[in-house]
C-alpha cells in the first residue's frame, strides 16, 4: 500500500470516506472528507465569492464543502487521477490509525 497524505481517501463500512491528514511510517491520522474539507476553508470574502461562481442561486455554505468532499471522491474513483480508496478495515491491518473526531479542538487550518 502506497498511501499518501491530502491524496488518498479511506471508506469505511457504512460508506463514510477519510482523508489521510498525515502519514507518519506505520501511522495515519485521518478525519472524516467532509470536515477536513470544511476546516481548510476561511470563511471570507473570496471563498462567498468561490461559492457565489459555483452556484448561480443562493446556497448554504455545507452544500459548496460537502461538494468539494464529493469532486474529491470521484476524482479518485476515476481513472485520471492518481491515487486510490481503500477499506477502512483493511487499512488497519497495515497502519496505526488515529482518527480525528469531529468535535477535535486540534482541527484548524
């Protein structure tokens, strides 16, 4: 298993997907696509105007994050991207991994 940091996406039974945040050796830390997604983002001017070019009406800001956690998923599920999904169960066969919950003081950008 090659995985990489910020590129590759775990999925777990219940079709949850996580993004590697680091890799460390034998340990990833990961948290769910979504929040990560969400937590790389400033709330300010240029990101209302990222959201106001993607979308023509008026939107709430988790659709813009909770689609950008979606392109990210089915880049990987493409063939033109490198990178790949793997099973969360099988994953931790290979690796040590820390998940990072939601509610984590740590999440910042």
């Amino acid at each position: 298993m090659d995985i990489q940091a910020k590129r590759d996406l775990l999925k777990d039974k219940f079709g949850n997907y996580y993004i590697i945040s680091n890799a460390s050796g034998e340990e990833l830390t990961v948290i769910n696509v979504a929040v990560y997604y969400a937590f790389n983002q400033m709330l300010d001017e240029s990101l209302i105007a990222k959201v106001k070019e993607k979308y023509p009406n008026k939107v709430a800001i988790g659709k813009y994050l909770a689609d950008l956690a979606e392109e990210h998923i089915e880049r990987l599920e493409s063939s033109e991207s490198e990178g790949r999904i793997y099973d969360f169960k099988e994953v931790q066969k290979h690796y040590k991994l820390h998940v990072k919950p939601i509610y984590d003081k740590s999440l910042h950008m």
